[in-house]
RNA sequence: CGGCGCGUGGCUCAGCUUGGUAGGGCACUUGCUUGGGGUGCAAGAGGUCGCUGGUUCAAAUCCAGUCGCGCCGACCA
C-alpha cells in the first residue's frame, strides 16, 4: 500500500475524551475514528491489523477443527424468550421492533442461535462432537463505553461453541479450546496470565479467562509468585498471610455497650478506641433478593460481617447466597428499620436477620461491633455466645501479600489485566431450556453438553497497543502489525531512487513481505514522526544521500536500532532474518 | 439511575466573570522558502458559538428549559 493512494490521515493531537495511551494513539494515526459512544469507524490500516489478528484466530482454530460460521446480527425476540434472556440481559441488549411490530434484538453473543442452528442438524451421537465459530460484530448497549475499543457498544467478537456427548466430551472441548487460546496468545508476543474467574450471568461452572496485563485494564488479578496460580480477584479464595489461630489462654470477657458520640467509620472507632481495624468487626447489610425471580418480591435482608480492615467481596458473597446477581445493599433507611440504628451503630448482636460470617472473624474474641443503636457500640462481643451466625464463610476479598492457595510459601501479587479472552464450560444450561438434542448409541435422547469461548478482536487489538507503545507512538506485535515494513522515501521526485524504491517494494510484497511506503512529497521529519507514530515493526529509509552512497536504512521500530544496507542484494537481506540484522 | 463538568470551523482550545455581533494553534488551499526528526513567510477558504425560549436597543456571553457528550459513583458501618 502507497500512503498517496491510501487513505490515512495522522494528527498531532488527540481528542480530549481519549484518557488512556492506546486510545490516543489509535485515533492519532488515523486507525479509528469515532462515530457515536462506543462505536467506531476502523481505518484501512486499523482494520489490517484486525484482519491478521482474525486470521491467527482462524489458523489456530481450524487446526483443531473447529468449523466457521456466520450467524445473524439481528434476531428474533421468540429466540431468546426460549432461554428467558430477553428479559435477564436487560437493557444491555438492544431491542427494536421491525414495520411489523414484531420485536428483534442485536445479537449480543450467540448462545441461542447457534443452539438453534445446532438442533436442527445434529440429530446423532455420531455427528459429535463438534465446534462452531464465527467472527462478528456484536452489540451490547453497554451502560458506558470506555476507552475506546475496550469497552464498546459495538466490537467484533469472535465466539465458538462447542457439542458434546457428555460431560467429559465437553471438558476435553473445553481444554482443546484452551491450548488453542494459548497459542494464540503466544503468537502476539505480549504478556498475559490465564486466570480463574466467576461464570457470570453466562452461566456454567468452569471458567478461565485470559487476561492482557495492562495498567489500564479494568479488572483486578492476583498472581502467585511461586506456583501457576492466577486469579480475577472476583473469584481469588482469601487466605491470610498470618494465620490467626485461637488463642486459648484469652478467656470470654462479659459483653458490654459503651457510648461512641460521632464515631461512625472503622477509621474513626479504631482511633477511638485505639484497637487495629483487623481487631474490630464492620456489619453490612444486603438485600438476598437479586430480582432474577419475579415472585421475590418482598425484601429479604441479611447481614455480612468482617474484620474492619477487609472489605466484602460482592461475587463471593452472591455464590454463598446461590444468586445470579450480586446482592444489593440496603439503604440507609432500610439499615434503620432492620436494625434500629443507622449505619455506623449496627451490629450483628441481637438481630432476627440471618447473619453471614466472613472466615476471618471466626477466630476473633472480645471484639467490637455496633450496639443497633445510635451513638453506642459493644465490646468483648464472642461469636456463640453472643450472637450466632449461619457459618463462616470465605466472603472477603483477597488482596496483595495473602497467601497462595496452592503453596503456603507462596504470596499474591496484584496486577491489572484487559481481559481478552474467555472459555466457559456450559454443560446442558442452554441444551435444555431449547430442546436441543440428539440420539445416544442406546437411541435414547440427550441434550447436548456445551463450551463456549470468546475472544475480543477488537479489545485485543486496542490492548496490545496499551502493552506495547512508546512516547513516539505505538510498537506492533509483529504478528499483528498492519505492515512489516514501513517505507520512508524521502526524495519520490529523483526518479531513479523512486525506481529503485518501487522495484523494492513490488519485491517485497510479490514475498507478502507487506510494506507501507510513505511515497507523499512531505519533509523527513514529518515522515519520521509518521512512522513512528504508526508503529510498524520496520523502517526502511531511502534518501538523495543514502541511494548516492548505494545504502538503505533499516530501523527497528522498538530499540530505534538501524543497520545499513546494500542497495544490491537489499532485497534478500529483508527477506531474510531481520532480527540477525540487529545482532550485536 | 445519582453527583460533577463540558458543548465555540475537521481536531485542540481561548473569549463568557464585567453583553456591543467571534479568535489562536493544528489540519486544509495558493505562492515563495526549506529539504534526514512535525521548516519559515505571506495570502486564503471554512463557524447563524448544541437546540428552544426569555431578558435586552443589542446575547457565544445573563436566565430558564431541553438535547448531546465526558468523568466519577453502589465499601459507610
């Protein structure tokens, strides 16, 4: 591609609602352009890079088998009535009606339509198992698109969808389709982690995603430093780093309310009385209705408590309670009427309400809560005697410096990661609600066992820039990169060194060595700063003195390296190992 | 949904407090200049200042409403 009869337009400043470097480089050099919130508009080269990044999906997918497809965008609301999503997703999905009236929605993921698709042709044992791709643009109406195309309304999407006999079918479709993943992701080159994570409102029980560590990613992980052991924190078992052991020698003191005038905060009462805000216990309160079931109507509260210096963690705690939502918390005023006091005074003594324990409060004697009653709280408080709760639960979140549930040496290190890539084990979830079966070897009727796994196309390409870019511009994965070679000549009007430059370039991409060559009639400092910002994994250089003195410029776009080279043979150097090139 | 903020040529911003009919930089056009890290100079084209209404002789500026956009937010016990 010649930058004259391409369509490109670079800029030096960057919109004032891009936040993060990615977002900014990618519209500066001209690779998007945005339409509406969330929704872009890719450019020729943006979307090269896209299109190699699809094609590493694709090899590594068709290489076990799987079998692209392309399912509808729009469909039809009777569909998703089937698995009673029109209503669960909410208005994440976007729904409209046709000149009909009939209603329709923008397919979100495609759970049901490839199950539709699924059901009317898998009629036998026989024609499984069997796994479903496409690459797509999805909708979801998200509530606030991000950062560009790490959040958007729409991106593309590619999704697979995995048939099986049974259960252990599906966790080795489940498991090809990870070491897919895995390969894929090695093929960018970039840093990324494989984590456990919570199965959502997607459902199904096992769950990795793989994550792109980046500081701007938008969910919190907690690494190992010693084993494999990688976590979304959503879903991170907490394990103190110092295990507190019950201490036998401390006897029960007898309860006793005293007066705290203003102190509302853990902050506040751990000055107060001068005890460390692990020694205190905080009570919150929470509604166990999630409103997935409409008959629940009535508000069912419960009570949570932790040691003051952890904070809940709102996915273990919706798993304890099995809802599909995690719980809401009570208003202040429901505080009130459930407990008598207001928030600041509550406490888990004397309440009709279920009290759920987070694990670290189990070993804690003579502690202090609120009293239920304004302006007084309890010490020497004893669990068993005092009150008693429902269980002990692991209810907090884990943080930096716990322990590792695989090693106890080991500690949790927190990191920020884009998450890129998900697979899913369904089992019959899906199967079931659609009637979706076939005939076993005994002729007896099955549902299927499902996987499904995605990865963001879109997101991706935005996250290996936000890993790999510098003050200059961005740095390609060269796996990715819309060209190998980015081409400056800078005297196109000498018409021998522009004939010597067209030949290297028709050399060049005859090998699908692709190469952007900046052909405009601009200074070299404009085409520096160009290439730069573009970010291709090379650049060659040819000038008036350069061509004189029979060489080219080749530069590594990361190290900023250049070697020089011959003009004759140039073509079989840069067809070769680019990298020795750079050696020593 | 709640809180805060912002809407001025394609982009980025100033002007608004103290009303007098719009301006800089980038990009674009033309000419000269320059020619290995966003050259310099000159001359241009392009905006009914988000929209509606109000106050006023006069509104980008003040007031009200409305729409759009951006940021933050459900951890207070």
């Amino acid at each position: 591609m010649k930058w004259s009869k391409s369509y490109l337009y670079t800029s030096k400043d960057a919109p004032n609602d891009a936040e993060i470097p990615s977002h900014k480089l990618l519209i500066r050099a001209g690779f998007m352009k945005k339409l509406a919130p969330g929704i872009y508009t890719y450019g020729a080269l943006g979307l090269r890079a896209i299109r190699k990044f699809e094609n590493i999906i694709r090899e590594e997918l068709n290489k076990i088998s799987c079998v692209e497809i392309l399912m509808p965008m729009v469909q039809p609301r009777e569909l998703w009535e089937e698995t009673h999503r029109w209503k669960e997703m909410g208005a994440g999905l976007l729904k409209f009606q046709n000149r009909n009236e009939n209603w329709f929605c923008l397919g979100a993921t495609h759970e049901e339509a490839v199950t539709d698709y699924v059901r009317n042709d898998l009629k036998s044992y026989k024609d499984l198992p069997r796994t479903l791709y496409q690459i797509q643009t999805k909708y979801r109406d998200e509530i606030r698109p991000r950062f560009g195309l790490m959040r958007g309304r729409e991106f593309i999407m590619k999704d697979a969808y995995s048939f099986d006999l049974d259960q252990a079918g599906a966790l080795k479709s489940y498991d090809e389709l990870y070491n897919a993943y895995k390969s894929i992701f090695e093929r960018l080159n970039l840093n990324y982690r494989i984590v456990v994570a919570d199965a959502g409102n997607i459902g199904g029980s096992q769950t990795h995603e793989f994550q792109l560590l980046a500081d701007a990613g938008e969910d919190a992980l907690l690494v190992s430093d010693t084993t494999s052991f990688a976590a979304n924190v959503e879903v991170c078992p907490a394990i103190d780093a110092e295990e507190i052991t019950i201490d036998s020698s401390v006897v029960q003191l007898p309860m006793e309310k005293f007066s705290t005038p203003g102190q509302k905060t853990i902050a506040d009462l751990s000055r107060f009385t001068g005890m460390a805000e692990k020694e205190l216990v905080k009570t919150l309160f929470f509604s166990a209705n999630d409103g997935s079931n409409e008959k629940d109507k009535n508000l069912k509260p419960i009570a949570v408590i932790l040691r003051g210096s952890d904070e809940l963690n709102p996915i273990k705690l919706k798993n304890v309670l099995k809802l599909t939502n995690p719980p809401q918390m009570l208003t202040d005023d429901e505080v009130k009427n459930v407990t008598g006091a207001w928030p600041g005074s509550c406490g888990p003594v004397g309440l009709k309400i279920p009290v759920y324990m987070d694990q670290g409060v189990q070993n804690l004697k003579n502690y202090i809560v609120g009293a239920n009653e304004d302006q007084f709280h309890l010490k020497n408080v004893n669990t068993g005697r005092d009150f008693n709760p429902v269980g002990a639960f692991d209810l907090r979140m884990a943080k930096e410096g716990d322990r590792c549930p695989e090693n106890p040496k080991g500690r949790l290190k927190s990191y920020r990661g884009i998450e890129v890539g998900h697979v899913f084990y369904l089992g019959k979830k899906y199967s079931e609600k659609m009637g979706a079966t076939f005939l076993d070897a005994q002729g007896k009727s099955q549902f299927f066992e499902m996987g499904c796994y995605g990865i963001g196309v879109t997101r991706t390409v935005q996250a290996a820039i936000e890993q790999s870019h510098d003050a200059d511009g961005i740095i390609w994965p060269e796996s990715i990169a819309p060209f190998k070679f980015h081409f400056c000549v800078l005297d196109p009007k000498d018409e021998k060194l522009m004939g010597f430059a067209e030949d290297l370039y028709k050399q060049l991409n005859a090998r699908h060595l692709d190469v952007f060559m900046d052909d405009r009639d601009e200074r070299p400092g404009v085409k520096f700063k160009d290439a730069d910002l573009l970010g291709m994994p090379y650049r060659l250089v040819l000038g008036k003195k350069s061509f004189d003195a029979g060489e080219l410029e080749l530069v590594d776009r990361k190290t900023k390296k250049q070697v020089k080279i011959k003009l004759t043979g140039a073509f079989e150097l840069l067809a070769g190992d680019l990298k020795g090139l750079f050696k020593d």
